[in-house]
C-alpha cells in the first residue's frame, strides 16, 4: 500500500473514532463503552504516530488523568469515573474531541 494510501486511511479511520463521540454522548455515556473507545483511540493513534508522540500522550493524558480526588468515596482509581465534573465523562469527551479534531485538520 502506498504512503497516500496508508494516510487516507489513518485519517479516515480517526474520523471515524471521532465520530464515535457522539455515540458515546447519547448512550450516557456507558463508562465501560467509553474506556474500550478510549483503548482503541489510543491504540490507533500510537499506531499512527508512535507511542511517544504528542498525538498519543496527549489523547493519554486525557483519558488517563485520574478523576477521583482522595476525600471522595471509592479505593484509590478502582471506581468508575463520574460524568459531570472537570474530570467527568463529559468533559474528557469534550477535550478528546477537540484533541482529535486538531489532530485531523492537521493531516
């Protein structure tokens, strides 16, 4: 396959996890749907560009900045994550988007 080929691809196949977002949105989101969309993004985007890129830590960042504070209830990050708040489903999916979307216009 050639580099434009491989490319369109990648571009296509990131649009496509991006899209995905909404999905997520109007399902809850599912906290278990999220971290198997999260997983993926993440394995795409290491694929992609490699594991120390921006692209890849900064999409890690987001998804795997802890969520829980010490004094609410739950043992260390064993604890599914809320969805409202600064660290909540919801904001995380904001930020993945706009982190995804700069990424695309980018390519």
């Amino acid at each position: 396959m050639n580099q434009i080929a491989t490319s369109d691809r990648a571009k296509e196949r990131l649009a496509g996890l991006t899209k995905r977002i909404k999905r997520l949105r109007g399902t809850g989101p599912n906290p278990f749907d999220y971290w198997i969309w999260a997983d993926e993004t993440r394995a795409v985007l290491e694929m992609v560009f490699g594991v120390d890129s921006a692209e890849a830590r900064g999409f890690s960042e987001i998804v795997g900045t802890r969520g829980r504070t010490p004094e609410q209830r739950g043992q260390l990050d064993n604890m599914t994550l809320n969805l409202h708040g600064e660290w909540g489903i919801w904001a995380r999916l904001d930020r993945c988007e706009a982190h995804l979307t700069h990424i695309l216009e980018a390519m």
